[in-house]
C-alpha cells in the first residue's frame, strides 16, 4: 500500500507540469510589411487611439503637435511633416486619408468645435462616422478636454457632445473630463466612453444624437470623486482611479482597464459588476499602470483578453472567462526594433485577430499578425 502510495504522488508530480503545459494560449510575429512610408512626408507623434471599421480599415489618432522639432520651420515635405491628427490606412496598412487638428484644419473650420489640446480615443461607428476624444489642458487658454467630437469619414463636422472648461465631475450628463477612449457598440447604436484621466467613470450615449444614457464607477456604483485616490492591492480601492480604456465582447460583457489601480473590471453593458482582477500583481502600484487598455482575441468565443502593459512594457493575455493570466502568453519588451515598445500606450485588435500597438513616444504603430495557439 505504501508503495502505491508513493506512486501516485510520483505520478502527481510527473503530471503537473503536463497539465499545465496543456492550456493553449495564442501567438503572435510582428508583421514588418504593415508599417509604410505615408505620402506628404507625413509621420505620427504619440499614438493615442487605434480602432477598426467595419470595412477592416485601421484608424489611428495621434498628437502631431508633440513631435521633435524639424528643421525646417514651417515642416517640409523634404524633411518631414506631422500628419494630420487622423489617419486612416487599408487591411495591408496603405495609407488612405488623414485629416484634423489645428495643422490641418482652417481657422474657420475649428471655430465650429473645441479640437482636444490633446488627442486621446477614436471609434468609427456602423454609419461611418468618427468619434474622437481628447485629455488635454491648455494652461494659458484655460481650454480642457471636456467634450467629444463626431466627424464623417473624410473630416465633416456632424456633432460635439460636452463643451471644453464645463465639466462639474464625474456626476455631470452633459460634459466629459478628459475623456480617453470611446467604443462604439453596434447591436443599441451606443457609444461607451472610458471617461477617466479626471472623471471616474464609464459613461453611456446615444450614438445618433450624444445624449445621456447611463454611466457608472467601479463596482457599478456611483462615481465618487471625493474618494482617495491611494493606489492600494489591499484592501482594493473603491473607485476608479484613471479609466484608460475599454472594449466589448460579442456577447455584451464591458472591460474596463483601470490603468493606474493595475486592474480589470468587467460588467454588463447596463452597467451591473461582474468580476474583477489585478493584472501583474507582483509590480507596485507606481508610474503609468499596468492596464492601460485592453482588446479581445478574433476566435468565435474570444477565449482572450489582451492588456496592454505600461509599466514592463508588454502585452500580457488573460482567460476572458476567468480573468486569470497566462503568463506563457506574455510577450514584447523595451526597445526601439520592431515587437519591441518604448512607451506602449494602447492596444486593439481587427476581426481577423490580428493585434496593433500604438506606441506614446515615438509614434510607432505596429501589427502583430495572429499565428494561431500554442500549447
């Protein structure tokens, strides 16, 4: 019996790592053919927002006003010049239109809306229309991202919810507070907006006309913005501390990647708290985060959720189910080559599974193809 015995826990050990070797997770290469030469001597500055349309096109916001000087001032094509803040590129990464922001834009034109002082979040919605964001201030203006701004595919201006300097906090229905990322979900016509560098919250609009429709904090409370902004593992803070980023599944489950409390939440699409999980628990609480936006896997059942990892610089996958890591998934670091990042900022995914990086430092934009799961 004692023999036995010791067989079996033999047999235990033996299978453990057997087992564990076992859960597939997916892989990606990074895919060199996507990042082209753009036409004008055009080039980004700080990616702050990548999506997909419903063509398969890829849409990118950045900031041309932060870039390198250049020598030549104004910028000439011989020398390169910052894009417009907008840029949109095919399913092979061709350029295809840029329009936007006070280097590209009339002075007639930008009298009709608040441009943000500083871009962050884009989302094409089912009509073709292009809402972009903002989480800037300008010190001597008095200007502050308050708002949102609707457009039309080549630039028109349809619409702009929140004025700039009004916000009253995170309880306000009628302006934003340096919002970072807005997501549009097709099957109500409504767009979810990670609004979150100031404000606490997820908030709800009608998509047709940007009137309120719900918002809510962590946990699905009310957004409190009294509450402490401590950064704490134990005992888990309360309320959100920087919403960055969100994304919704086929199935209507909302993550939200709350960059600088290292953590995801997910909920309902009214609003009701499902579950919760800290990302990269072993790093401190310090600096940019370890969530600063997620981005779910091209499979039927999208069996992953990516998070973009500010703090190592990485992209590290959770079981969407059980919002645990893989950490055999984990891949990129620091540096300036292609699959590596210098100030990874956002994330998002085309419906073929394929993963794009938008990198705040020095304005790359990369795609990392999907190769399949290894186990």
């Amino acid at each position: 019996m004692k023999k036995f015995s010791l067989l079996l826990v033999l047999s235990s050990f033996a299978l453990a790592p057997l087992a564990a070797a076992q859960t597939a997770y997916p892989v990606f290469k990074v895919d060199l053919s996507f990042n082209k030469q753009m036409p004008h001597g055009y080039f980004l500055g700080q990616v702050a927002g990548i999506t997909e349309d419903s063509h398969g096109n890829i849409w990118v916001i950045h900031r041309p006003r932060r870039v390198v000087p250049q020598l030549d001032e104004p910028p000439k094509e011989a020398s390169g010049v910052p894009a417009p803040s907008v840029v949109e590129y095919d399913a092979k990464g061709n350029f295809v239109r840029a329009w936007g922001g006070p280097f590209a834009m009339s002075k007639d034109e930008l009298a009709k809306f608040d441009w943000p002082e500083s871009e962050h979040g884009i989302a094409v919605d089912n009509k073709d229309n292009v809402w972009i964001c903002g989480n800037g201030q300008d010190r001597k203006t008095g200007k502050n991202d308050n708002q949102c701004l609707k457009f039309t595919v080549d630039g028109k201006f349809i619409m702009q919810v929140g004025k700039s300097g009004a916000s009253k906090g995170s309880l306000d229905t009628a302006n934003f507070n340096h919002p970072a990322q807005p997501v549009y979900w097709a099957p109500t016509n409504e767009l979810f907006v990670a609004d979150g560098y100031v404000n606490r919250r997820v908030i709800v609009l009608d998509a047709d006309t940007g009137k309120f429709k719900r918002m809510w904090g962590a946990y699905g409370k009310q957004p409190d913005d009294a509450a402490s902004k401590a950064r704490t593992y134990d005992p888990a803070p309360a309320q959100f501390n920087l919403v960055h980023g969100l994304t919704i599944s086929k199935d209507g489950i909302v993550y939200v990647a709350d960059r600088n409390d290292n953590r995801v939440q997910s909920f309902t699409l009214d609003g009701k708290f499902l579950k919760e999980a800290f990302v990269a628990k072993e790093i401190p609480m310090e600096g940019f985060g370890t969530v600063n936006s997620v981005a779910l896997s091209g499979d039927k059942d999208q069996r992953f959720l990516y998070v973009c990892e500010g703090h190592n610089q990485a992209i590290r996958v959770l079981d969407r189910k059980t919002l645990t890591e893989i950490p055999a998934a984990t891949f990129g670091h620091v540096g300036a080559y292609p699959g590596m990042f210098l100030g990874l900022h956002i994330i998002a995914t085309d419906h073929k599974g394929n993963l794009y990086t938008g990198d705040g430092r020095d304005g790359r934009v990369e795609r990392f193809l999907f190769t399949g799961l290894k186990q």
